[in-house]
C-alpha cells in the first residue's frame, strides 16, 4: 500500500525564482551569484579627509561622517584631534528600501554638548553608476565639502558612491541600513556572513608498554599500577598491571582526539591504587603533541623511554624532583589514516582521512545559494511584540558558512551563494536556521542562546548532476508540545560533476579510509571519540570572531541524537516492517499462487518452473533480467525533488505528550519520581515484549541444533534415518525430477491439502530447545 502523502503544510514546495537576473541556465555556470536573486544596493565608501577646520576653542578637530539617505543614517567612527583622518568603511542602503532621491554626506567635529557642522557632499540618486563584478571597483574621488547654503568651504573628502548588487566584494563588510540600530562593535560583528573552517582533527594513539624502576611510597607492598593519560578534557586509564612490581607492563593503547594547531600537550601520570578511592602519583611527563610521529598506514613507529618526573609539595609550594631511574616506554603516533568522526554516520558530509597526503582529487562542485525565508514565528520579545532576527549556517565538509543576520523580519532575504567541493556523492550537507540573541555585544546577551528555527538536510546522491533544485523547504522542529513549522527556508542547489566516470567509480570504494576496515576501532572508542571531537570543533568554533556559538555547533552535528525515545524506536520499528513489507507481499502472493485462487497465474508459474528446472542455467539470467525491467518501469516515477523532514515517518505528528516530555527530559532525568517510574514501567513493558521475541528466534534456532545433539533421541534417530534414506534416494534420481516433484507439491491445488500442520513442521515443533534449563 502506498503511503499517504504528508500534509501540505509540511510539504516540499517547487519554486521557481528569478536567479542571476535571469541569467541562470540548468547547464552552466553564467556568474558567481548565479543560484541567488539579484538584491540592489546603494553603496556609500568614506575613504578619507584633508584640511578639515579646527571647530573647537582648541583649534582642533574630531572628525566623523554621517551618511543620511532618508530616514537611514549611518556614521563612522570618529578621530581625536585629527583634520586629515582615514575610515575607509564601507554603507550599504538598500534599494527596496530607498525613500529618498539625495544621497547626504556630512562631516562632523565630535563635541560634548552638541556636534559641529564641518561641510557635506550631496549627490542625486539618478546620477549615481552601476558596477557589477568583474568590472574593476569604483576609485573614489575627493569632493570640496559645501555649507548649509551650498557654498564652497575647507576641506575635501574623499567618496566612492555607486549602484550594486550582494556580489560586490565590498558587501560583507558594510554597514547595512538595515541594521541600523545594532550598536557596538561586538553586535556589527555578530551580524556579518562568514566563513569559518573546522580544526584539522586527529586521532593521537599512545601504545603503553611498560614502566621501569618506580618507586612506591610503601614499600612493603606490591604496587597496584596504571597509567591515566589527559589530553585537555579527555582522560583515559589503562588497567591495572597484572605484573605487580616496580616495572609494570600493560601494552595497552589509549585513542584520544587531538586539534591543530595543538594547544595542549598530552600529560600521562603513573599511579598507584594505594586504597579503594586513593591513588598515588609515582611519577609524570608531558608531551607536546608537535613532536610526535605522524603515520598514514599502520606500520609500527618507533617506541620511546620517557623520564618521569615526581612532584614533591613543599611548604605549599610545587617543586619538580626529577626521577631519573623511573621511565615509561611507549608508542605515541597521529593517526593519520583515520576519518575523525565529528558528525552522525547517517549525515556526514565528509569521508575524508586526516592525512592530505591520501586525499583523492575531488569529483565536482556544490553551490547553495540561500534565497530567502518567509512564515518565519516569532522567536523572541522587544517592546511589548514579538520578533526574529534570523540567520542561516551551512555545513559541509570542514567549511562552515554563515549568513548574515536579517534584523526584524519574519520574511529574510539573504540571496548569498556558497561553493564547496565535491569528494563524494555519498555525503549530505545540512542548512540550519537560527534566531540571532547576540546584537547588542557583550552586556545581557552574554549568556544568551542563539534559538534554533529548523534544519534542512540534502543528500548529494539523490541529486540529478547540473540540475538547479529550487524548493522551498519546510523548517519543522520538534517541541514538547508537538512537531511544529517554524516556517519555510527557499534554497537554490546545485551538484556539478566534473568527471562522471570518476564519480561512478566513486561508488565501488568503501565509505571509510581503509584503516577503518583494517584496523577497525571498537563501536564504544568510535561513539566516545565522536563526542570528544564535537566538543573540539564546537569549543573552536565558539571562539572564532564572531563566535559559531555551541548551541549552533550542536544542533549542526546532531549531538544527543542517539539517546532514546520512544517516538524514534516506533519509527524506526516502523521502518523494519516497510523493509519486510515487500517480503510479506511476496509471501502472500505465492501462498495465493499455491492455493489457485487465480487459477491461469498458477498454471504460467507451473509452465515457468517447469521451463527453469530443465534449462536451469536460465535462473540467474531470468532474476536479472526481470530485476532490469522492474528498474526501468519504476524511471517513469522516479524523484523530481531532493528528499525533507517528514513528520510521518518520524512518527512526530502522531507521538504522545508524555513521550515528547520523555524525549526532551536531560540526562540524567529531572523529572518526579513518580513520572520516572511510570516510565521505567513502560520501558520494562516494551522490554519484555522484544525479550519474548528474542527468546522465540533462540529457541527455533536451539531446535534446529537439536536434530544431531542427540537431546531426544528419537527424533535424532528418525532424522539420521531419513537423512540416509534421502541421499540414496537423491543420488539415484535426478536432480530435476525431485525438483519437479517438489515443485509440484509446494504447487498443488487445495482439494489435495489438508488444514492441519504439515509432517515436517509437527516434527520440528516437537523438538526440544534449551528453554527447559532457564530459571
């Protein structure tokens, strides 16, 4: 049965905007602002003054500019006691938003009581010239200041004003008249589209041998020794050393994740379990990580004697008391063979091993361009009504983007357009909104959380290669109270391939660096070393400037997906019986086959095996074939649209109140205790059900073992008899004619069968399994 389409709220949507100004083909690059809509712009560069008058009792001068278009005004910076000052910044006014037909550039002398008027520069909107890149920039020109009246007066300023579009390299830094009211220079900053790297991630593996010549505080007892070994907030420990004495040995390797540049050296501690919760320090080293050894395969690296060095307090103070004879011998090496996992396996958007050394030449070219948002809900309160300041974060790979940030709109144009190479087609990349809390710099925004709005996530192989999808993507976020649609984010993507035989070939590597499968980490190394490097690149992230702030880093890498609820184990029990649903069909298909219930189907499919067990070499031919045709019927509706959220599926339309509230409880739980034990009740209840299950596969598998154990020993008996009787049997009759009479009996019609158990189905029930030895 198909299923039933999802609401229309919650539906992709097909767009069809205007991009490039037009220009844009399906086929072809036309320019570097092709997959976005052209956004018109008046741009104002104040470069610098000469021979500015001196305004106050002094003689002196503390110039700044005011750029005044209409109701929008924006100002420079201003310079103590200087008439020939430099600002070199950049306004950008908006043209939907121009009301106004004079542009007005006033300097001004900075003063406590009230500002002096210096001169002003007026220009005609009609007059100003278009520029759009490549063209050259516009060179900025010295204009003689004019009075109030429009006479000429001292002193000159240098001004380049022209029409432009967001592909203008000056747009990034530019003053936007749109955010007009963000003060400081922390809050301009926080509102600025940017690029922003991941940090080179390792894996940093240290093989501990051994220890030489310890020295326990007691030496009337054999030490209990183990080596803890800290690499900023990671601590790992080995187990104790089975060989008690001062020379220890362990052999034993410790994974840890490390960042360039590397900040912190790797500090490993020998200890002695001297009481159940008192460890002494024997000794210490620190190692930076500069210095250590970087493999690509797993070829072994040279081991290491490394001194310990034993830290004595005195009077309060920490001295070093260097302990020549006592060593540790070790194997310290950066993996670089390995992929650092810093995302969800099922999203990443990055294959790739640390090493640049074994990185293949990339297959093709992701463009996004982020068009616009509209339906977005408020996020927050200002005066008395509510507001969104909204921006976007793009992920793929190691680069990060970010947008600038829309002030006030619940309908954001963005129009910026980003490019990423391509590695393999087997990765997603993930589009992100969020509510900007940080506009107003450092004072009450501090603590404040950037709110998610949504996240759209698109695989790369479900894309047809230089095609431009445009859709407008659903922003469904899941609360306590219910899935819910934050609005609508419009996107432009586009997959260009530079070579398609390489990309094919692509799908015959494994997804992982070979060390992965030859060197395999462990399942729990691999989830615990994912958490350390979330917490690496969301802590480097935060201090870039402006900060990618954790909540945003997060939310991106999916962290705490992998906790438990209720509503995403129906899902993904749903999910097992959609897989097993086409089996079922097929189950159910042949026992209407075997029962006649379409009499001329029963007699084709007897003439089919018929003609296939006497031409047998036709099976596989025939499987393939028809597997072929199944392929080709199923083209004509194939996906037109890249694949989105869908509620139904995550069973987020359909969940329980108390299953949300579970789902969004910390860890470890905060919630009453009667709540948690209701809870815990149901989760035993769900528990005991897959325990049942469990059980049955055991205990059907137990029975099959039985039929040699000799546990009963008639039906042994009775099945080693028929096992001899059925290889004389079958080597002195062809293989074909059994097969026809097998064939013929799974197919015979209903009045030659009977309703109860068949014979062998009665003989493997009555079996025996190990359920009997169970307590």
């Amino acid at each position: 049965m198909m299923p039933r389409p999802p609401p229309e709220d919650f539906a992709l949507k097909e767009t069809n905007p205007h991009l490039g100004g037009g220009k844009v083909s399906g086929d072809k690059l036309t320019s570097t602002y092709d997959l976005v809509e052209q956004m018109q712009y008046l741009y104002v560069r104040v470069v610098k003054a000469k021979d500015l008058p001196g305004k106050d009792v002094t003689g002196s001068c503390d110039p700044y500019v005011e750029v005044k278009l209409g109701n929008y005004l924006g100002k420079t910076r201003f310079f103590e006691k200087k008439s020939n000052p430099e600002w070199n910044q950049v306004f950008a006014f908006s043209k939907d938003r121009l009301q106004a037909s004079l542009l007005e550039v006033t300097v001004k002398d900075k003063d406590f009581v009230k500002d002096d008027f210096i001169g002003k520069v007026f220009f005609d909107l009609n007059e100003i010239p278009k520029r759009v890149p490549p063209d050259s920039p516009l060179a900025p020109q010295w204009y003689r200041l004019e009075d109030r009246q429009g006479h000429k007066v001292k002193g000159e300023l240098m001004l380049a004003v022209w029409m432009g579009t967001q592909a203008d390299e000056a747009f990034p830094e530019a003053w936007h008249s749109d955010a007009a009211f963000v003060s400081g220079a922390d809050g301009l900053a926080n509102i600025r589209s940017k690029v922003y790297l991941s940090p080179k991630l390792w894996y940093l593996r240290v093989n501990v041998i051994e220890a030489q010549d310890l020295q326990p505080g007691d030496k009337g007892r054999y030490p209990e020794v183990f080596v803890k070994a800290i690499l900023g907030n990671q601590a790992l420990r080995t187990r104790i050393s089975q060989a008690r004495g001062i020379n220890p040995m362990w052999n034993e390797d410790l994974m840890f994740v490390a960042a360039e540049p590397f900040e912190e050296p790797l500090i490993l501690s020998v200890e002695d379990r001297v009481a159940p919760n008192k460890d002494e320090v024997l000794g210490k080293c620190a190692i930076p990580l500069q210095y250590v050894d970087r493999r690509l395969d797993h070829k072994a690296v040279n081991s290491r004697w490394f001194n310990l060095e034993k830290h004595v307090i005195i009077e309060g103070e920490k001295k070093k008391e260097t302990k020549f004879a006592s060593r540790i011998h070790m194997r310290i090496c950066l993996e670089g063979g390995y992929h650092v996992l810093d995302e969800s396996t099922h999203y990443s958007s990055d294959l790739r091993p640390t090493a640049k050394q074994l990185w293949k030449s990339s297959i093709g070219v992701l463009e996004l361009g982020i068009l616009n948002a509209h339906g977005l809900m408020p996020m927050k309160n200002k005066d008395g009504r509510g507001t969104t300041d909204a921006y976007c974060v793009a992920k793929y790979g190691q680069k990060w983007v970010r947008t600038r940030t829309i002030i006030d709109s619940f309908a954001p144009k963005w129009n910026e357009q980003y490019t990423w190479e391509v590695f393999d087609p087997c990765t997603v990349i993930t589009i992100g909104v969020f509510d900007n809390c940080h506009l107003h710099g450092g004072d009450k925004a501090a603590g404040a959380k950037d709110t998610k709005i949504g996240k759209v996530r698109i695989r790369l192989s479900t894309l047809e290669t230089d095609r431009v999808y445009t859709h407008s993507y659903p922003l469904l976020v899941l609360h306590p109270n219910g899935v819910k649609k934050m609005g609508e984010i419009h996107l432009a993507v586009r997959f260009s391939c530079s070579s398609l035989l390489n990309m094919m070939h692509m799908y015959s590597h494994p997804l992982l660096p070979k060390m992965h499968y030859l060197h395999p980490l462990t399942v729990s190394q691999l989830d615990s070393l994912r958490h350390q490097a979330t917490q690496i690149v969301s802590m480097r992230l935060g201090r870039a400037e402006p900060p990618l702030r954790k909540e945003v880093v997060e939310y991106m890498l999916d962290v705490g997906s992998h906790m438990w609820s209720m509503r995403r184990s129906k899902a993904n029990f749903f999910r097992i019986m959609n897989v097993l649903g086409g089996l079922i069909a097929v189950g159910k298909w042949f026992d209407q086959i075997c029962n006649w219930k379409n009499p001329i189907t029963t007699v084709l499919i007897h003439i089919l095996f018929i003609i296939l067990v006497l031409y047998p070499e036709l099976i596989l031919p025939t499987i393939f074939l028809y597997l072929f045709l199944i392929g080709v019927w199923y083209y004509r509706w194939r996906p037109r649209h890249p694949p989105h959220m869908d509620t139904r599926l995550s069973h987020a339309d359909s969940a329980h109140p108390d299953e949300l509230d579970e789902e969004f409880d910390t860890f470890p739980t905060s919630r009453p205790s009667d709540i948690v034990r209701m809870r815990y009740d149901r989760l035993r209840s769900i528990a005991g059900r897959i325990q049942t299950v469990v059980g049955d596969l055991a205990t059907q598998g137990e029975r099959l073992q039985s039929l040699l154990s000799w546990r009963d020993p008639r039906a042994t008996a009775l099945f080693v008899i028929f096992c001899l009787v059925a290889a004389i049997v079958l080597y002195v009759t062809p293989f074909q004619v059994v097969a026809l009479l097998a064939g013929f009996y799974i197919l015979r019609h209903p009045r030659f069968r009977h309703k109860l158990p068949s014979v062998p189905l009665n003989f493997f029930r009555r079996l025996p399994a190990r359920t009997d030895s169970m307590l």
